[in-house]
C-alpha cells in the first residue's frame, strides 16, 4: 500500500434518547459533503482501489456517496470498524494493504485517535495539516497518508500528505 485515506462518517441526524446509533442517517449536509470531499480526493488523484467501511448506516451512506465519485473501487463493509479503536483499525488495515490506495470509513474516536498516531509515529509532508489534524477531526473529515515505495501497513512509513473538511468547500463555494 502506498496511499491510506482515512475518513470519518458525514454529518448525520442528532444522537437522543430511544434513536438507535447504528441506525442514525445522513442529513442532506451530509449526503451532500460526502459527495464533495470524494470530488476532492479524485481531483488529487487518490481514488481509492478499496474501500474498509464500518457496517453502521452512517457510514455506509457516506461510502455510498462517495462510491457515486469514485471508479472501480471495492467496497468491504466490515462489522469490526463500527466505534472501532486504534489497535482494531490498525489490523484491518493491516490485512487489507494489498491495495495500492485503501480508504477506511469509520468513525470518531477511533479513526481520530488512528490518524494522530500514523502522524506521531511517520510525520507530516504538510505541517498546516498536522496542526489541523491535532486539532479536531470533524465529519466528512480526511486524513491523507502516504509513503515513497509501496509496501506493507507499517504507521513509521506514511507521512500526513494532507487534510480535507468538508466545511473548507462549503465555505469556499459560498464565496
């Protein structure tokens, strides 16, 4: 693997009492960002050959939308990423490096927390980038790793090449 896109789940219905967490949707803004930042990513020329998604509605909406951008990717819907953490991420990712780009759809803590460690343990081509991942990680959010040769998942590899919010476009189409 030589690229590694890590996304968190668009923006989706509020969390309350009685709604089911695995079943919450997308909000319009949502299906709508998911969209965008998959535009974004082939315009960079990073579409990804195969696709790790969380099982969760959230999550496989967002694929969905962006799967409408991508070409020819596989998509591998995986019960084991929903609010998945770091050591569980890393292993899917891990087992599944045979593709030259991988994208990973999961979900905050987790897919956070893996970012920050990917950036600690291989560093930054981008240090605006670094700074913005430090900060937050909200929806529709990417994170963009990548390595000179291709090889086996190994963080110390990859470097932070650069970072997406969805929030950026929608503010820079507004202008």
């Amino acid at each position: 693997m030589k690229r590694l896109i890590l996304m968190r789940h668009a923006k989706t219905e509020p969390y309350g009492e009685g709604i089911d967490d695995f079943a919450r949707a997308l909000t319009d803004q949502g299906h709508s960002d998911a969209r965008r930042i998959a535009e974004e990513i082939v315009a960079m020329g990073w579409s990804p050959e195969r696709i790790l998604v969380s099982t969760a509605r959230r999550a496989r909406e967002t694929c969905s939308e962006a799967a409408k951008v991508f070409e020819g990717e596989k998509v591998r819907p995986m019960e084991s990423l929903y609010l998945c953490g770091v050591r569980g991420l890393a292993d899917a990712v891990g087992q599944n490096d045979g593709a030259g780009t991988l994208m990973v759809i999961g979900h905050n803590p987790g897919i956070h927390d893996f970012a920050l460690d990917i950036l600690r343990d291989g560093g930054s081509l981008d240090h605006y980038a670094s700074l913005r991942l430090s900060e937050k990680f909200p929806t529709s959010c990417v994170a963009m790793f990548e390595r000179e040769e291709d090889g086996p998942f190994r963080p110390a590899a990859f470097r932070l090449s650069g970072l997406l919010r969805a929030k950026d476009y929608r503010e820079a189409s507004a202008d």
